[in-house]
C-alpha cells in the first residue's frame, strides 16, 4: 500500500491518499481515481520497526540526506511505502520515495 503526498511549491497545502501500482490492480474502486505520476529520479528510502515513529524519524533521515546530498526535493509527489504486517513489531518494514533533481 502507498500513502501519497503531491504537494505544490510555496504552498502549505497538499493532497494526500491511499493507493497501489497500477500493476497490482486489476479495477479500480469507486470512488478511487487514477492518476499518471511524471517521469523523475527517485530517492527510495527503507527502514524497519514501529508505526508511526519509525517512518516519522525516516522523514528526518531523508530530510537531512537531502540537506547534504547534490539534489534538492521536486515539487512532486511523494510516497510512503508500507508493507503487510504488524505495524506494531520492531521487524515492520515500511519505506519512502522522493522525487528528487540536482540542486542549481
């Protein structure tokens, strides 16, 4: 399952869901819609344990690699990856992917 963020630049509001690749549904529901998501590098970020501290502090880690990497966020969409599972056990593994471009 994927939780979705697509977010505009200078803007405090974004739109956030849930959803799956399209590769793994076969209809989709009422009430759903499908969106086209743009070509672009991917930051793909993994981590292991608790929801929902552990992709909380994940959000830091991405932050701070970001700070200190050669690309910058893009004003995109963004997704946080969870897995089936107890999200209460120390073995839960959940992800995030960020859309990313060099830095000016």
């Amino acid at each position: 399952m994927l939780g979705m963020c697509n977010s505009n630049a200078g803007s405090l509001e974004f739109e956030y869901g849930i959803g799956s690749l399209k590769e793994y549904c076969t209809k989709i529901p009422k009430g759903f819609k499908e969106i086209n998501i743009p070509e672009t590098l991917w930051g793909k970020f993994y981590t292991k344990g608790k929801m929902p501290i552990t992709i909380q502090n994940l959000w830091d880690e991405v932050i701070d690699w970001v700070k200190n990497s050669e690309y910058e966020l893009e004003t995109n969409y963004d997704f946080e990856c969870y897995s089936e599972g107890d999200t209460n056990s120390d073995d839960y593994e959940s992800g995030i992917w960020v859309a990313l471009k060099l830095k000016n």
